[in-house]
C-alpha cells in the first residue's frame, strides 16, 4: 500500500511530468538494466494508466554497445503481452526472464496497442516506444524519453513509461501508463 500511495502521489493521472517532477529529465541516463555478474532477472508490474491495449518487450545487447537504431534489435521478447487498458494483470504480478551473463544490456519496449482483443493476439507491427531514448520516433531530443526512473522509498527504481508520441496534443506526459520494476539476484 505504501508503494501504491507514493506512485499515486508522484505519477497522478493526466499531470505532466516535466512540470511535477522536472528532476527526472535532468540526466540523460536510461531505463535500461546493465548485468555486472551473471544474475536472475525478473519484471514486477505495479500498475497501468492506459486508455490504450499495450504490450511489454526486452530485448538484449552487449553492454557498451547499445542499438542506435530500432532496425539495431534483432530480438523482442514479450514479458507482458496485455498491460494497457483491459490488462488481466495485478500489481505484484511476476516474470522471471532467466539467467543472464555479465556483460548484457537488458532494454524495454513498450508497444502502444500492442495488444489485439479481438484475435487476442499481439500486434508486431505496433509502434514501439523504448526505454532507449535514442530509439524513439520523435525528432525533438527533449521529447524522446518514454521511460523515467522513480527511487522510491522502499529501495526499488520504478521505472514509469509513456505510451503516446510525445509531440502530440493528446499526450499528457504522466509516465504511468505502464509502471514495474525490476529485481535483479546475483549469482
């Protein structure tokens, strides 16, 4: 509950980020998970806020050389399949992805109706917005970020994702259409 009231506090519907919380685009570090020593890593979905299906991917690369461009992935692998609006999903809700080695980038993609609920399939072809900023669409350097890092008081970084292009007048810029954390265990 206490995790609950601090996300509720800090990522309130439909306000904008850049002007509640403008810290979190002060740095240009990313969302993605950097692996030192061979670990566990697994996904917790805490809440969405979506009015759209949505889909949760990763994807990997060697550390240090991180893709430039979306044609650099070669891999998306599907952690949430439905985690937008309709999601079956509870907070607390756990995917273990697996062992990884030292050396490995773990970035995230959320795809924006990524989730089909007629054929109730996911849709490949969805727009896909990255915790890479470099990898989105926008043109805009200051609107590229779909994904913020929250330190919450309970030691964990939630990391908060937008689920819009940014340059649109719909977008509202709260970064808590998708919210998780990750949990990393080291061998």
């Amino acid at each position: 509950p206490e995790l609950m009231t601090f996300i509720q506090k800090t990522l309130p519907q439909g306000e904008d980020l850049r002007v509640s919380h403008p810290e979190l685009f002060t740095t240009n570090a990313i969302a993605d998970i950097t692996i030192t020593q061979v670990s566990n890593v697994s996904i917790t979905f805490v809440l969405q806020g979506a009015n759209i299906t949505n889909a949760l991917g990763y994807y990997t690369y060697p550390t240090g050389k991180s893709p430039q461009s979306a044609k650099d992935i070669d891999v998306i692998t599907y952690i949430f399949p439905s985690c937008g609006n309709g999601t079956p999903l509870k907070a607390g809700d756990k995917v273990d992805l697996g062992k990884f080695e030292a050396g490995t980038s773990i970035g995230f993609v959320l795809l924006q109706n990524g989730w089909d609920t007629t054929s109730r399939k996911d849709n490949n072809d969805a727009v896909h917005f990255c915790s890479n900023d470099i990898l989105n669409p926008e043109v805009d350097p200051n609107l590229k970020k779909h994904a913020v890092m929250i330190n919450a008081p309970d030691d964990r970084v939630l990391i908060g994702f937008e689920d819009l292009n940014r340059t649109l007048p719909q977008c509202d810029h709260d970064f808590n259409d998708l919210v998780l954390y990750c949990t990393v265990v080291k061998q």
